[in-house]
C-alpha cells in the first residue's frame, strides 16, 4: 500500500512539473501582452508591472489588421475541416468494411501520407497550384490542407470503425439499407468522439498554419491572422507587447473550440487508449 502511494505521489509531482512547463510560457506571454516595450527594456520579461495595459489589445488589433484576417482565417480552416472530415470518413469506411482491387495499395499510400511532411512536396505543390490557376486564393490553401490531412483522418477513423461490431452494420443491410444510409445513419453516430478529435485537431492545424499560406497566397487582403503578426516587425526593432497581445488573440478561437468538445476529445482518447 505504501508502495502504491509512494508512486502515485511520484506520478502526481511529473503531471505537476508538466503542467507548470506548460503554465508558465502561457502566463509569461499574458504578462507580456500588458506590459510596455519601455518596461521590458528596463525591467525585462519578469520585471514588476506596475501598470495593466489593456489597450495593447485594441492597439493590436487595429495595427495587424486582424479583423481583416478573421475572415480568411475562418473560411479557410471551416473548408479545411469539412473536407477533411468528409474525404476521411468516406476513406475510413471503404477501408473497414468494403473490399475492393487494391485495397492493400490504397493503404499503403495512405501510410505513406503520414510521414511525408510539407516540406519536401512545398515545391511542386507551389508550381501545381500554379498550373490549375489557384495561386493567390483561398482554394490554393484548403485544397492542400485537406489532401495532407486525409491520411490521418483515415488512419484514426478507420480503427473505430473497423471496432463497430460487423453484426449491426449487417442487420443495417438486411433491413434495405445502402452503403450511404449506413455510413451516415448508424456508422457516423457512433464514431462521433472520434470525429470530434479529428475535427479539433484539423482546427487547430489549420488555423495556426503559417507556412503554407505564406507561400500560397500574396495579397494582403488574402492574408490569415498568423500572417497578420509580421506587421509588429520593423526593420531593425519590433512590439513585444504587441505581438504578445495578438498572438493570445489568434490562440483564443483554438482555447474556445478545445473547451466546447472537450469532453467528446477526452472520450475518444479514452477510447482509443481502451482499444490500444
């Protein structure tokens, strides 16, 4: 019993040092974004405040144009959750439960999509773009975001449905339903946790993503809130507060979406962990 305690006192001090590593940028950044460029050349980062200044958030928002890249941050990571959603679900359920040629194949390129990062393909991604006269648009974004994204999608659906009981997807058959009817009547509803996760996850991505809009898109109206910190920088110095305040901005829409599904997060781990 002893023995017991011993170690989950020994667990409980690593999630603490855990939580505290990741606390203290969070705070620190918070504290930052109420400070003064002034204050922290005198007093530095952990210096005393003496003052909150709230207005570096109006200040940030009006100087980086954000409410200009709300909109194109929204457009482009609702289409990039909603395709990724859609394609991977599709893919999951094919892969699970229908046999067709090259099913093997299929699968083994969709593995291979998940060790391929952006990086390597960013070039001839760039001049394909190009070619379909997409460069310089919304679509020149989501369409990639969506394609690198489907790979994971499927792989982390298909191991829920590939756990739904092949019973109750024959019982669906037997009294007349198609394929479409059971994937979206009976499979969809019960992976929902696992949709959920993956929705987070392609939101969060999405929306914090810098370098593939950077690369794609070039007018300034076209520009996403990530983008929109590069108007803190000058040429020899740049607005710590500033940039503080608007990152906290840009990071609270993921902070919203991460608190509402929380739950439904939480259980699909859950699940997936039980399943491991």
């Amino acid at each position: 019993m002893k023995h017991k305690k011993r170690n989950l006192r020994i667990v409980y001090l690593i999630l603490g040092f855990c939580c505290l590593c990741t606390l203290v940028p969070c705070a620190l950044i918070l504290i930052t974004s109420l400070r003064t460029t002034k204050e922290i050349i005198q007093s530095g980062l952990f210096g005393n405040i003496t003052t909150f200044h709230w207005e570096n958030y109006a200040e940030a928002w009006r100087v980086g144009r954000l409410s200009k890249y709300l909109f194109n941050s929204v457009f482009i990571s609702f289409f990039s959750v909603i395709g990724t959603l859609l394609f991977s679900l599709l893919g999951a359920y094919a892969l699970a439960n229908l046999r067709f040629r090259g099913k093997k194949i299929f699968q083994t390129f969709i593995l291979a999509g998940l060790v391929i990062p952006l990086e390597i393909i960013i070039i001839p991604l760039y001049y394909d773009m190009q070619s379909m006269h997409l460069m310089n648009s919304h679509w020149a974004v989501i369409l990639p975001t969506v394609a690198m994204n489907i790979p994971f999608g499927i792989f982390l659906l298909s191991g829920f449905i590939q756990d739904i009981p092949g019973s109750l997807i024959e019982s669906a058959r037997i009294d007349g339903a198609n394929e479409w009817q059971t994937l979206w009547r009976i499979v969809a509803p019960i992976i929902k946790p696992a949709l959920i996760s993956l929705l987070i996850f392609i939101f969060m991505w999405s929306w914090n993503a810098f370098m593939l809009p950077n690369i794609m898109v070039r007018s300034e109206s076209l520009r996403t809130l990530p983008l929109g910190l590069d108007f803190f920088r000058g040429k020899h110095t740049q607005n710590i507060p500033l940039i503080a305040a608007a990152s906290n901005m840009i990071a609270l829409p993921v902070i919203i979406i991460y608190l509402v599904f929380q739950k439904n997060l939480i259980k699909g781990m859950m699940v997936g962990a039980v399943k491991g």
